[in-house]
C-alpha cells in the first residue's frame, strides 16, 4: 500500500510489518498532539492485524529520532488557555507510551540522531532500541521547569545497577547527554548498529520479521568504550541521596572536575523539578498504567507553574539559558509544595489509558 501521510508522521506497511516514521524535520521530529494521535491510531488499528507480525519506529529525515514534545506550543497553552491544550498534549502522548509499553507485538526503534524527552518515550518501551554513534540522548527537562516523564519515572530507576542504580537520578538532575556507547552501557538501548546498516536492518526485519532479533545481533557492532563507565563509582556514591541538598553538598565536597561539573549541571535546573523527580524516583508505582497516570499528575501541575515558562522562555525563546526559577534554591521548595504537586487531580481529569 502507498504510504500515508498524516500529522507530520508517515505510516506504512513493509511487507509485515508496520512501520512508523516521524517527518517533521525542521523541528527534529518533536512530538505534536497530532503526531502522538497518529502513531496510536497505527498501533491500534495493527494490534489485533494478524498480516502485522512487528512494527519499526524511526524518522523519516533530518539527524534527530526526536528531540522531544513541542513545549513550546505547551507553554503557550499555559498562557492563554489555562494549560487546556497543554493536558490534552500529555494525555495524548502518555496513552502512546502505555500503548507501546503494553504493545502485544514487538517494536524496534531506531534511536539513530538526538533522542531526548519524548522521543525517550517513544524508545523506552520498544523490545528492541537500537543506538548509532549519531545517537544523543538526554532528559533535559530540568532546564525547562519540567520532569522525566514519558515514563522516565518507570524505566529510569532500574538503569544501571553498576552506578548502585542511581544512573536515573544522575540523568534527571543533570540532564547528561549519552552517546549511543553510553546508551548501551547502561541499558538504555539493547543494540549498537553503525547509522549506515541501519537501512538494510529495516529491510531485513520486514522481509523476516520473525528473524529481527537475529538480523539486530549480527549487524551490532562492538561500541567504543563508554565514558560514563568509568564515572560509574562516582555517581554511585554523589547521586545516592534521595534529597536535592544532600547530593549537592555531596558534588560539592568531591575535589574532581567531573565533581565540579556536574554540581553546576545540578545546580542551573529548576530545584522544584529536582525534587519532584527525585520524589518520583524514590517511590516506585506498582505498574507502567499507574506510573503514567502520576505523570500526568505532574505534568498538569508543573506546566502552570512559573517556572516552566520561565524555562522554556530561556532555553527555547529568548536562548539567553539564564532562568530566574522561583524558588530559586533547593531550601526554599517545601516538601507542602512537593506534595501539591503530586496530589491527585479532581475527579474526571485524571489520566486514562486506551482500553486493552
């Protein structure tokens, strides 16, 4: 069948499998109401298909897989709509990513470019992820006033027990961008492919897509050592408090210049977004459905806070990167502010996922 065009995505079918490309290129390939409404409405209609064996995630061009959600259009929301436009956003894009988690069939994305935010949320959930030495991956949504989300506060944690498993909380806090090596070092991706195998992976999967685990493992390439590993100790040690001001006095207290760094990384993010995602981190949800549904939680309360604006003005705006956050230090965000932020929503405006 030609492929269809819609919502700035491209979907199609290759034989027997589904695929799903982002095309939206100028903006690398960030997330839309209509690109998130998109994708679903592919994975539902190819759930119960029996011709779909497995479906592949990847863009269509440019050098980013996704670098995120639009927040700038949710900031506009938050200022002159009262956040509606911005709720019905993360409503839409956390029903993908519980679609994905929950998905019957297996999905391989292909993390080739930068992969941040949303599109870390695309990634995470898929059996196979695959990383190139193009790929950057990072959640910087500290810098903007936000939090890990798109199911961060689910996979994030479990990273990494060679880091004492606080490469999550390291990751959050700082906003550390990986490198495709890093990416596998720490189980973020599960495959390494040089970016120019990667079209033959694809054509390869959806002649046999029974075969694609196969077809994944002997096009891997062996990796070029991965830097984090050898901060591994550290990291460990400064990021294993669960309180915001226990890790900076950690960093600051640590004589090394990775030390050095990365306190002032910890130290420019938003301290009412550090706690909330620590907070996250710290108290497991009993399930993917149940974690998403917190996030939402989350993101409806932290897009009407002033800091979020603040943030994406100074990152995405104004580019000045010099955000006046408010509280502007880790001492003055109480945990009563914590706790408004994580309280349930009133009745009929929580989070629902797509029936099973």
């Amino acid at each position: 069948m030609p492929p269809l065009t819609k919502a700035e995505v491209i979907v199609r079918r290759e034989g027997s499998v589904g695929r799903i490309s982002l095309d939206r290129p100028k903006a690398l390939h960030a997330l839309t109401q209509s690109m998130c409404e998109a994708i679903s409405a592919a994975l539902l209609a190819w759930r119960g298909d029996p011709a779909i064996e497995a479906v592949l995630l990847d863009h269509a061009a440019g050098r980013g897989f996704c670098a995120g959600g639009d927040v700038a259009a949710v900031r506009r929301s938050a200022l002159e709509d009262g956040g509606a436009a911005g709720r019905a956003f993360f409503h839409a894009e956390y029903r993908m990513n519980h679609l994905l988690f929950a998905y019957p069939k297996p999905v391989a994305a292909f993390m080739d470019g930068v992969t941040m935010g949303g599109g870390v949320g695309l990634a995470l959930p898929c059996r196979w992820r695959v990383a190139t030495e193009n790929t950057l991956f990072a959640m910087p949504e500290g810098a903007i006033g936000l939090f890990p989300d798109v199911g961060a506060g689910w996979y994030l944690p479990r990273l990494a027990k060679q880091t004492g498993g606080r490469i999550g909380q390291f990751l959050a806090l700082t906003g550390a961008r990986l490198d495709g090596a890093e990416c596998l070092w720490a189980g973020l991706a599960t495959h390494y492919l040089p970016s120019d195998t990667l079209a033959e992976a694809k054509a390869r999967i959806a002649a046999e897509p029974a075969h694609a685990e196969a077809i994944l493992s002997e096009l891997s390439a062996e990796p070029p050592p991965a830097r984090l590993a050898g901060n591994a100790d550290r990291i460990a040690r400064l990021f294993a408090s669960d309180r915001l001001e226990e890790v900076i006095a950690a960093l600051a207290a640590d004589p090394s210049d990775w030390a050095a760094k990365e306190l002032k990384a910890v130290t420019a993010k938003c301290p009412a977004s550090a706690k909330v995602a620590l907070r996250q981190f710290a108290s497991p949800q009993p399930d993917f459905a149940a974690e998403m549904a917190r996030e939402y939680r989350l993101a409806a309360r932290l897009i009407m806070r002033p800091d979020f604006a603040e943030g994406v003005r100074a990152v995405l705006i104004d580019k000045d990167n010099a955000p006046r956050w408010n509280p502007a230090s880790p001492e003055d965000v109480t945990e009563a502010m914590v706790e408004a932020i994580f309280a349930p929503l009133p009745e009929g405006e929580e989070w629902v996922p797509f029936p099973a």
